[in-house]
C-alpha cells in the first residue's frame, strides 16, 4: 500500500525514482502524512470509541472473553489488537483513561495530511 501511495504522489509531484528524491521530501511537499501513521491514528480513534461504549455492550464483551485450553501453532505469536494498541498508546503518551475524553484523545492523536 505504500508503494502504491507513493507512486501516486511521485506522479502528483512529476518526479520519477530516478530523481532519487526521498519519499519524505515528497510526502512534504505535497502535504501528506504516512500511511501507517493514519492508520495508527483511525486505529487509536476506534479505540476510544469502543472504551466509551458501556460495560454490557457486545464489543466490550469480547474483551472479558477468556480462551481455555486454546494450543498455539508453532512459529512467532501472533500481534493481538490490545497490544498494537498498548504500543500506540505508548508512543503518543496517552493513558487508558484519556481515551474517555474525546476531545483529548482526537488532539493528542490528530496527524496532519
């Protein structure tokens, strides 16, 4: 996906790769944030959406539900959605209790572009 951003924006700009012009440059110029920090941002967002919810809401539900006897697959463990959010989380110094105030939580996370 980000390839295919920065070919459009490449385009937009008329540059092509053989310019060697960064993607950064490139990303500034045309006044576009990254496509991973959106996504972190919409990701964050959805966050506080589910965390204002009410207790007995059936997505808050899901978070209460416990796996028994559940056998992993070997390899590398799978990124579940709360640690991804525990690390954006971390990254934008938020804490679970700012995610209550919307106001908050849209101006600590808001990426421009």
């Amino acid at each position: 996906m980000r390839v295919a951003k920065m070919r459009m924006l490449r385009w937009m700009c008329g540059c092509a790769r053989r310019d060697r012009i960064k993607n950064e440059t490139i990303r500034d110029r045309v006044g576009v944030a990254s496509v991973e920090d959106k996504i972190r941002e919409s990701r964050l967002r959805w966050f506080g959406h589910v965390k204002r919810r009410s207790i007995d809401f059936h997505v808050r539900r899901c978070e209460r539900l416990a796996m028994e006897n559940l056998r992993r697959g070997r390899g590398r463990p799978k990124k579940y959605w709360g640690e991804v959010i525990r690390q954006d989380m971390t990254l934008f110094q938020l804490t679970e209790d700012m995610t209550l105030d919307r106001r908050v939580l849209r101006s600590r996370i808001k990426v421009e572009g």
